[in-house]
C-alpha cells in the first residue's frame, strides 16, 4: 500500500510526464491502484486538511487514472473533457503535491467529462463550479501540467499556513 511518503512533490520529473491509457487488460490493476490513490489522500486529509482528488500519475503511477471522494468515491478512467465553457473563473488552487503552495489560475466554469468507470462502463458528467475546477486540475496532471504552469502571472502563487 502507497503511502504520503510514496507521494510526488514538485520538481519530480514525472509529474511533468503525459500518462498512458488504461489498458482494458490492466482492470484487474485498477482496485489496488485506486486503494493507494486513496489512502495517500486520506493521509493529506489528515495532515492538511484539504483533498478532494488526486491523479494517479502523482503515486507514480504513470495510468490516466483520476479517484475523487467527495459524498461518494468516483473513479475515472481514461478521462476526456469536453464542451469546455467559454465562461472563466479564477481561484487560489492548490495540489497535494506542494501541499503549501496556492497558486491563481483561471479555469473553464463548466465542462463535460467521459470516462470510463472501474467496470468499463463508458460515462459522461456536465458538471460546474468548483467540481469543475477540480477535474480540470486533476486531468492536468494526467498531461503533464501542473497548477504553477497554469498561474495567471508571476505574483500569483502564496503560501498556505501549515495547519
């Protein structure tokens, strides 16, 4: 089982990496892939009080794979976004990867995501607002892209208080 300490942190050159697909003959991985995603965000919860999302490429686990618990655990496979909304909104975000740092960026108020769920089962979620904001976030990850590259100019990044 994946630990915090199994966590990527900023400068690792793989959170800089585009990840591969989730092969169909790799379902079998995924219960103990989304059991690690879980549990280290579970641990920032506890550390940081902060934590909705994480994708899998920051355990290392170079898969488009992204697990959200929020009222219930989601699991996204092979994600895609689409029908990005025009409309934009900024915000301080921030990443379990630099659990210390917030960053502004702008982001798309609305999309739609399609996904696969943990029995292939092809899915499909409008959604807006703040959810919007983190998958957003999270699919970053799974191209390469943190929030720092995303920062809406050079004075928008500020520490956060450790809890």
């Amino acid at each position: 089982m994946k630990t915090l300490d199994d966590l990527l942190l900023l400068g690792d050159p793989r959170l800089y990496s585009v990840c591969e697909p989730v092969l169909e003959s790799e379902l079998p991985l995924v219960k103990n892939w989304v059991a690690d995603l879980h549990n280290v965000m579970q641990e920032i919860r506890d550390k940081y009080q902060f934590g909705r999302a994480i994708a899998a490429p920051q355990l290392g686990i170079m898969k488009r794979l992204i697990y959200m618990n929020i009222d219930k655990p989601v699991v996204f496979i092979n994600p895609e976004l689409t029908d990005l909304s025009g409309e934009m909104f900024e915000l301080w975000d921030d990443c379990m990867s630099f659990p210390n740092l917030l960053v502004k960026v702008s982001r798309h108020k609305s999309l739609t995501i399609h996904y696969l769920d943990e029995n292939w089962t092809p899915q499909e979620w409008a959604i807006e607002g703040d959810l919007s904001e983190l998958l957003q976030h999270e699919y970053d990850h799974l191209d390469g892209i943190l929030c720092t590259m995303r920062a809406i100019d050079q004075h928008s990044f500020k520490w956060r208080p450790t809890p």
